[in-house]
C-alpha cells in the first residue's frame, strides 16, 4: 500500500487551516470535474484524488490521525524505510465507515463554480470506487448517503479485509541469506521471500493475503512473523555475530594466526604475542546483513579462549616448571 501525501496533492502547507484547504479543493476541483472534462478519465481520475484529500483533512478529527501517521511516516522514510512501515497500528478498526462530504455539502462548495447541480443529478461518480486503499485502511470505507442509507454516486459501504499473521521460523544461515517458506491461504500456495538481515519479530508483509473485503472492499495482508533460532556457535546483538576463538597456549603466549569460522566461510585472524583469555578481536563486515541496507554487514567479534595442550611430555612440563619458578623470584614481573 502506498502512502498518500494528501497535502501536497492539494498543494496546501500542513499548517493550511480549514479556509486555506476548502480553496485550493475548490480551484482543483474546477479544474478536473467531470462536468468540466467529459470523457476525460484522466481529469475524472484527478478529481477522484483531490477529493479524497479533501474528504481526508477538511474534517478535524480525520486531520489529526493522518498528521500523526503522516509523521511517524516521514520518520521512518528519514531512518532509511528499511523493511515494512507498520500500515497495522493505523489501520481503522473493522466495522469502521468514515463519513464522507454528503451531496449537500458538494453542492454548496461548488455552487460559486455553476458545478453544484452535477451531483443533484448524479452524473459525477467518484464515489464509485474512487476511495483508494490507502484511504480505506486509514479511515475505513467512506460511508455515503443518499436518503436513508443507500449510496450516491454509486459508492458502497465497504471494508477493508482483517490483517493476519503467520508465525515463521528460520535458522541463523537463513536469516543471513535471505529464503522464502510456502505458505497455504486456503485452496492457494504462494511463495513468500524472506529478506536476509531478518530478525526475531521482523513482519514480512505479503499485501492483499489477509482476510477478505465486506463490501467490495480490499482484502486485507497478511504478515510473517519471524522467530530466528538460536545458533550452537554464533550470538546475536543487533546486527553483530559473536563466537568463541579456541586458541592454545603456545599462540596465545607467543603469537601466530587462528581460523575462524564465519557464515560465509573461514577466515584467517592473527593473534598478537601475550594475547589475554577474554579478549575481542573484531572482524568488520563479517556479521548479519543490514535488513535496512543488505549490501552491508555487522561486524564479527571473537573471543579469544585459551585452551592448554591434551599432552605435554615430562620435559615441557619441567620447562613450564622452571620457567614458572623464575618468574615467582622476579615477583611474578615480565
């Protein structure tokens, strides 16, 4: 679903107050009326949209949730709009109907543009399915009158379908190469691709898979809530992998190079002479992918264990010995 600027569609500040708004509806809408356009479905279908913003920021209470979601938007778009924007929080509740501007309402805008009587008569139809679905989830199907609860304009009651979720579990190596899981909506298989750089309680949306519409309405998405296993070597923090380094005595006292074991493969890590048991060695680029950005990587970080040798023959052990009794008489000092 795709997010509507609906100020800028009127071209209006969004600091415009009600006089401000009603203006610029009335000279769009002079402009692409039906009336004033015939058989021009490109002019019907731009009047279908700014009649939708006017429908959305005229009424005060409507303003208020866009601005709010409107702002929460932008702030996801500025931190890279990685992954899905959660569309769930703002969706209207089922059973939800927004009430539109009524025929009477029209009437008097228009009625200084020598418009007002098309919607007497009928003829302008951009209640007919003109509500998009970003304006039918936000706000619920706009409820239309015409006497007693019929429709005007040919416009429906209608709905959006109830959001469902699906729960998915993958293995780390998956969550670093992206993968998809096969997923049965009734009598229907689809294929759902999971990006790589996912994350326990990451929502991949598959749009329109949800429940079906009342009313002719959309149906509504269906998410895949992700669940990553644990991993025997690896922990996650964020976007970073950390593992334990086994390194004997001898390189840890001395110096030399280990092998470390990645999600992409082995690595090859020089350890400095009188490296500590505990000490981090970090590997840029060697962790999970960026699910915002996944031409990027966290960074790996080792550990560095230090293990002693399975066997050492009596004359090592009077070497460590010796070697042992010297430093006691230096006071334990290098």
């Amino acid at each position: 679903m795709d997010f509507k600027d609906y100020y800028a569609i009127l071209g209006v500040s969004p600091e415009a107050d009600a006089k401000e708004i009603k203006k610029a509806y009335q000279q769009l809408a002079k402009k692409y009326h039906p009336d004033a356009n015939p058989g021009n479905a490109q002019a019907e279908e731009k009047f279908k949209e700014v009649t939708e913003a006017y429908q959305a920021i005229s009424d005060p209470e409507k303003r208020q949730k866009y601005d709010e979601l409107r702002t929460s938007y932008r702030q996801w778009q500025q931190h890279g709009g990685g992954g899905n924007f959660d569309w769930g929080r703002w969706q209207a509740r089922p059973g939800t109907y927004t009430r539109t501007v009524s025929p009477e309402e029209l009437a008097e805008i228009f009625g200084d543009l020598g418009l007002g009587g098309a919607f007497g008569r009928g003829r302008s139809n951009f209640g007919g399915g003109g509500f998009s679905d970003f304006f039918s989830t936000i706000f619920g199907m706009g409820a239309t009158e015409q006497g007693s609860g019929g429709s005007w304009g040919g416009a429906r009651m209608a709905q959006a379908g109830e959001d469902r979720e699906v729960p998915a579990r993958i293995t780390l190596e998956e969550a670093y190469r992206g993968t998809s899981r096969i997923i049965d909506i009734g009598e229907k298989r689809i294929e759902a691709k999971i990006p790589k750089g996912v994350r326990t309680g990451s929502k991949v949306r598959l749009a329109g898979q949800g429940g079906p519409g009342l009313g002719g309405g959309p149906r509504g998405d269906l998410y895949l809530v992700i669940t990553v296993e644990p991993h025997v070597q690896f922990e996650r923090e964020g976007d970073d992998l950390y593992t334990d380094l086994n390194v004997d005595f001898y390189t840890a006292v001395l110096g030399g190079q280990a092998a470390v074991q990645t999600l992409n493969g082995e690595v090859v890590l020089k350890i400095p002479p009188l490296s500590q048991a505990g000490q981090k060695f970090r590997l840029k680029g060697k962790g999970m992918p960026r699910l915002e950005n996944p031409r990027t990587e966290g960074d790996l970080y080792a550990r560095l264990r230090i293990t002693l040798p399975e066997a050492l023959t009596q004359q090592e052990i009077n070497t460590l010995r010796e070697l042992a009794t010297k430093r006691e008489k230096r006071g334990g000092k290098n």
